[in-house]
C-alpha cells in the first residue's frame, strides 16, 4: 500500500518539476527576446547613423549650413504656433477649421 501511495505522489512530483523547467524557460525566452529587440535597436540607429554621415559628406557645407537655418526657422516656427495655440486655444481652432474648409473645396470637396 505503501508503494502505491509513493507512486500515486510520482508524477504529480513530475509534472511541478516540468511547470517549473517551463516557467524558468519562458523567462529565458522573454529575456532572450528582450535583448535581441536591443541589440536590433542598437544596428539600426547605428546603420541611421553611417547613412546620415555619408550623406553629409556628399552634401557641400555650403547646403548644410542652410539645411541647418531652414530647420532652425522651422522649430522657431512651430514654437511660435505652440505659444499662440496656448494665449489663444478658440482662435487656433477656428483658424485650423477654416484652413481645412478651403483645403477642402480647393482639393475636391463635393458641394
């Protein structure tokens, strides 16, 4: 009777040892999986990096430094719209309303 009992208690042993082997996998798995997303992340802003540099050094400076002012006259820009949507939020809103409306009929809204 002993036996059976002892034997009866094997395979419920067995099966919380593979619960556990497979726990212990899935962290594996998800820490694997986490660290080629890195490594992944890390080539591709490396390979942005070489083709933003080789693309500069076929660029003169002459155009980058004006790539550079047009892109500076851009964030004054957009900054200058965020500060003007703040003081006054119902005319940014009427003015964007208005903007869509034309863009509308000029681009081939149906009336």
């Amino acid at each position: 009777m002993t036996r059976k009992a002892t034997t009866a208690n094997q395979p419920d042993a067995e099966v919380e040892a593979l619960k556990k082997e497979i726990e212990i996998l899935k962290k594996d798995l998800l820490r694997l999986t986490e660290t080629l997303g890195k490594v992944g992340e890390e080539t591709i802003k490396s390979s942005v990096e070489d083709v933003k540099e080789k693309i500069s050094a076929q660029i003169p400076e002459e155009r980058l430094e004006q790539i550079e002012a047009l892109k500076s006259q851009g964030e004054e820009a957009i900054e200058a719209i965020r500060q003007q949507q703040k003081e006054h939020p119902v005319g940014t809103l009427l003015l964007a309303a208005g903007i869509g409306f034309l863009l509308g009929k000029v681009l081939g809204g149906k009336s």
